[in-house]
C-alpha cells in the first residue's frame, strides 16, 4: 500500500497518480506542469521546463516530509540532446554534490506537444539504513 502524496497539482487527466509515498520511499514523475492551471508550460525552451519539474518535485518533496537533499535517483526523458547542457544547468541549481544517482535517455517524443523533459524520480525520507 501507499499514499497519495498531495502537493496542490490540479488533478490529472488520466489514471496516473503525481507521487506516491511508500514507508519512507517517495516515486514520482515530474513533467513540466504549471501547478496552478495543471497545463503543462511549453514556452521557455528547455530551461523554463527543466525548472518547472524541478520546482514541483520541490513541492513533493517538502509535502512527503523531505527536501531536495532525499533525492536518490532521477531518470530523465529529453527529446533532443542538445538540450542536456541547459537542462544540466538547471539541474545544477536544484541539487548539490553529491548528486542523485541519474540516467538521461533521448526518445523521439514525449506524450505531450511541446513538452522537451519528463523526470521519474525516486527519494528515501526516512531514516539511513
């Protein structure tokens, strides 16, 4: 069992919940949704979406009872490469060595238009082991 970790977010379109909390594990997909209107921003380029997600998983974060510090991997979705040097920059202002463990994976798209970064993240806030 888990619990729907409830940060705000407009609900979702589909049958998807935003972040669950299982013990003291927190799954989440970030996408560049605008938490007041649930849409998800495409203007901005790569940068103003990577903050977006960022900004949320934030909100998760502190909700679960956590910070940006319980992140423990992140798996990042982009639809080109050439936007991995603006969304390293971001990322870089979101976190702190030493760094989540992280893959990043180009794909042809994303499920929607305009949208250039989608995050799976995973954090521990409990407790070490």
């Amino acid at each position: 069992m888990f619990d729907v970790v409830d940060w705000g977010l407009p609900p979702n379109k589909g049958p998807v919940t935003n972040a669950v909390k299982a013990a003291d594990k927190v799954f989440t997909v970030q996408i560049p949704r605008d938490p007041e209107t649930g849409e998800v921003r495409t203007e901005g380029g790569i940068e103003a979406q990577t903050r977006q997600c960022l900004s949320n998983l934030q909100k998760v974060m502190k909700a679960a009872g956590g910070s940006m510090a319980d992140v423990t991997q992140v798996l990042i979705y982009l639809i080109d490469s050439a936007d991995a040097p603006g969304m390293n920059a971001v990322y870089q202002e979101f976190f702190a060595a030493p760094y989540p463990n992280r893959a990043t994976v180009v794909v042809k798209e994303l499920l929607s238009p305009g949208m250039r970064i989608e995050m799976v993240v995973h954090a521990h806030v409990g407790p070490a082991h």
